[in-house]
C-alpha cells in the first residue's frame, strides 16, 4: 500500500476502485502491518465482495458472467448447461429406443446404432459433471423459492396495514421478489424435465436388460447400466424404484386397471407394443391392488355400526 513516496500509505477512496469499507479496511490492515514490518500477503482486488444497496440487500464476489467471458474463461450458464444435457439425454434415449426397436423386432442392432451408444470415460466424466451442476441449481433454486416466497408473503402482509404513502414502496419490493420467484420456478420446470428424461433412461435399460437375448444386447444394456449408475450415482433401479414411491404418495388413490397401463412416461416409447409397456410397469414394480375387483368389493361392504353418529351428522 506504499506510495511512490518513502513512508507515505494510501488506502481506501484514494486508491483504485472498489471504493468500498471493507475493502478501505483490509487495505488498512496490510499497510499497519507493512509499516509495522510484518509479512503481509497481496490484495486479490478480484476477490472483494461487491455491494448492492437494494431491498433486499445483494452481496456478489468474482466475475460476472460477461466479465468472465471477456477475460477470455470457458463459462457455462445453467441454460447452456441445461440445453447441453437435455439434448444429450434425448439422443441417449433415442438410441436405446433404437436398440430395443431391433430387439423387439428379433434383428441384430445395426452397427449406427451400437456406435452412438458407446460412451468414453471422458464423456461419462463430463456428463457427470454436468450433472453435478444441475443438481446444485435446483438446489439453489429451492433455497431462493422458499426467500422469495417469503418475503412476498410478509410484503403482502405489511401493505394491508401500511399508510398510503408506503404502499408503492412495498408493491415495488413485491415486485423485485415475483420477478425472482418466477426465475426459480423456470430452474424448477427445467430440472422436472432432466428428471423425466433420467427416468426414462432408467426404464430403457431395464426393459433392455429384460428383454436382451443375445449375449451382445445383454452388453450393450449392462455398459448403460454402468454408465447411468456412474453419471447419476444410483443405479437405474433404485432411480425407477424412486420414481414409483414418489408416484404412490403424491398421485391419486386410483389405481390404474390391469390390461390399461398407461403413464406419460411410457409415451416417448410408443412404438412398442401394449404388452411391452406392461412388462416395464412390471419391471418398475407398478402398484397394483391385491384386490382383484376392488369396486365389486366396496359395493358389497356393509357398515358396522349404521346408527353410531347420527346425532352428530
């Protein structure tokens, strides 16, 4: 913090910018310690955390994603990465699709096909890693939902008793906060979709693994096995067994009828037959009722106890 000048320090507004406290003051502390002949370490000027004087109050360190950029870094923004891995995960599902068509069909898997399912440990690594990133994002996303939500909600509240002159004050907060909630339900809608795609996947391998003959298809399916396992860290089991206990507690209590199942998910591999579909219910272990003609049985049941709580009702 020496000046040209012998035994003159300069800290703070004087030098360059950030022109801010906390930074005056690290300088402070450097240039004490300096005079004070203690080995001090370099101000990293890239490192100072930013300010933003808004409601609510914004704290930013490192480069900006255009400042990055300019300064010649490899950056991705979660919608690079999102598009990125989207494509790849409907071109991974689209060649198993393939292999399964052939399969079905009693043919060998045409050498294209083979081809676009193998996978490099570099691009396994990659696709791991983008991954990775994904999750931190809907991490991320959840945690600013839960803020905004929040802070609308206590907004909301402030206005219903604030004075007239107040209120546009706090409609401009409001604001500021939807504008950022809507942000993190766009993330949310997008990781819904990786997610589908993920499944998907997972149900394209076990129907390859159940339906595999030669010993060349069986391959092909335990390599995506082991690379969906690698990328995502759980198997594609546990991924299908996942989805289908989120399914039961979260869906209707209306069982689908056997011989009609059908699921959303099911609709990207529609060039397979009825009884193919079942056979991945089946292997996703699909909830069935152990009643087998539920709505026969309800008819036939009879109350315990037709005057117990009558006053009541």
């Amino acid at each position: 913090m020496q000046t040209d000048e012998a035994g003159i320090y300069a800290i703070g507004d004087v030098t360059k910018a950030p022109w801010l406290a906390h930074k005056a003051s690290h300088e402070g502390i450097i240039a004490a310690e300096t005079i004070a002949g203690i080995k001090t370490h370099p101000i990293n000027y890239n490192n100072i955390a930013g300010c933003t004087y808004s409601f609510p109050q914004i704290a930013s360190v490192g480069l900006t994603e255009e400042a990055a950029k300019k300064a010649g870094y490899q950056i991705q923004a979660f919608d690079d990465i999102y598009e990125e891995h989207s494509k790849e995960a409907k071109e991974y599902n689209k060649n198993l699709n393939e292999a399964l068509k052939a399969i079905n069909e009693n043919r060998a898997i045409d050498a294209e096909t083979k081809k676009q399912l193998e996978k490099s440990l570099e691009q396994i690594a990659k696709t791991r890693k983008r991954w990775k990133a994904i999750e931190l994002a809907k991490k991320t996303a959840d945690k600013e939902g839960i803020y905004h939500k929040e802070n609308i909600a206590r907004i909301r509240k402030e206005r219903s008793n604030c004075l007239p002159h107040e209120e546009q004050n706090l409609i401009n907060k409001e604001e500021v906060h939807v504008k950022s909630l809507s942000k993190t339900q766009i993330v949310n809608k997008q990781y819904d979709g990786l997610v589908a795609d993920k499944e998907l996947y997972a149900q394209n391998i076990s129907l390859g693994l159940s339906k595999a003959k030669r010993r060349e298809e069986k391959a092909i399916f335990l390599m995506e096995a082991a690379a969906f396992k690698e990328i995502h860290g759980v198997s594609h089991e546990e991924v299908i067994k996942g989805s289908n206990n989120q399914e039961m507690d979260s869906g209707s209590d209306q069982l689908q009828p056997e011989g009609d199942i059908q699921h959303i998910r099911f609709t990207a591999a529609n060039q397979y037959s009825h009884e193919d579909q079942k056979k991945l219910a089946t292997a996703g272990k699909e909830a069935k009722s152990p009643i087998k003609d539920p709505v026969k049985q309800a008819s036939t049941l009879k109350p315990i106890a037709p005057n117990k709580g009558k006053i009541g009702r």
